[in-house]
C-alpha cells in the first residue's frame, strides 16, 4: 500500500487509479494468487467514492490482471495484460504450437543474451545450473530448471521477449512429460553447460547451436545425457 499515492487532476480518475494497481501487479509487488487490498481501503488510499475504486477494478477484471471473487475479495490472476491474453488462447489442444513458439523465443533470447550477459547474469545462471543437478529434491531441480531458462530469456535485455516467454509457461510447466527425463542424473548437463559457455564467451552462433542441440535432446528425454 506504501507505493500508492493519491490521485491528481486532468486524469479519470478511475484510469490513474487502475494504472497504478496495474504497476503494482507488473512490477511484482503484487504477485499471482494475491488479495489485493480491499475497496474500504482503496477508497482510504486514495481519497475517492468507491464508485471510482470499483470501476478501476473492474476494467483490471475485463483486462485479466484481477479475478473477483464474490464473499471473499478480488485476487491478481495475471501479472501480465499479455499474459492473461496469452492465458485464454492457450488451451490442451495447443501444447505443440506453445512449444514451437517458445523454442524460437529461446533462440533468439539465446543470441540476444550472448550479446549483453552480464557477469551478475552469469553468475546467477552458473548456481542455477547446479541447483539443477544438486537439489535435494526433483521439485528443487525442476524449479532451477525454469529459473535457469528464465534467466537467459530475461538476460536478452529485451522485456517484450521475456513477456511472451512467461506468458506461454503455464502450458509448459504443467505439461509433466516434458521432464520426464529430470530423475536421470546428468540429464541433458552437456549441453546446458554449451550454453553458458557460449553466453561467457559472448558468442551469439555458439549459444543458439547449443540452445538448438538442448531442445533437440529435451524433445526426446532419456536419448541424451
């Protein structure tokens, strides 16, 4: 609540207020799943009827970003416009668009994250890489996993990719067969340690023929370690 300011003149009101209840869920003050403050205490925040508070709410509902939920209060559902959009095209029956998608945005992530890793990035990305293989549990491992490929998408420098990456994940993180192959030691550990490398050395050709050689080998688990 300390982030939100009082509204000003010029603007709708209910628009200055929906943009920053927007800010709050973008920038991850907010995540998926949480309540968000209730209309009492808008309406408190921000000096208005809650006539205004409940139309700025409302067109966050319509855009995706807020799910109401009648007796109990209105909660983030995505953290993205995009996202929530994303969200409603994909469905079971698109699994293997998802992934061809997702593939791309991953190589040119790749090449672009040759070009501007920084050494924090790298860093970042080098204890991932060893959660993945040394986390106590399959969970843990998976979950280094996810973060792992996020980081090289996020370290493209190009918030637009990163956006449509996160935006098809949930179809691909709860498509279980995809890791099925996480139990078996040293699953796929070559060529994850080709792409750092070739992001440490700056070379662009080297991380999208690594980042190509890993979703070869992840489209058929168990054929490679």
């Amino acid at each position: 609540m300390h982030h939100l300011h009082p509204t000003v003149r010029n603007v709708p009101l209910s628009v200055q207020i929906g943009t920053q209840l927007r800010e709050q869920i973008m920038n991850g003050t907010w995540p998926v799943g949480t309540k968000v403050p209730g209309e009492h205490d808008l309406v408190k925040t921000f000096g208005t009827s809650r006539n205004t508070v409940r139309e700025a709410l409302r067109a966050l509902v319509h855009l995706g970003l807020l799910e109401s939920r009648p007796g109990d209060g209105t909660y983030v559902r995505s953290t993205s416009e995009l996202g929530a959009v994303l969200g409603r095209r994909v469905t079971e029956e698109s699994v293997d668009e998802v992934f061809e998608v997702r593939e791309a945005l991953e190589l040119q992530a790749a090449r672009l994250a040759a070009l501007r890793i920084t050494d924090h990035q790298v860093e970042e990305l080098r204890a991932l890489l060893r959660e993945r293989y040394e986390g106590e549990t399959a969970a843990d491992r998976l979950d280094a996993d996810v973060r792992f490929h996020q980081g090289i998408v996020a370290a493209s420098g190009n918030p637009l990719i990163t956006e449509l990456h996160h935006g098809l994940e949930p179809a691909v993180i709860h498509d279980e067969s995809n890791y099925s192959g996480m139990n078996t030691d040293g699953f796929l550990l070559t060529e994850h340690e080709a792409i750092l490398d070739a992001l440490v050395r700056h070379d662009p050709d080297a991380a999208v023929a690594a980042t190509l050689q890993l979703l070869d080998g992840a489209n058929r688990p168990g054929t490679s370690q």
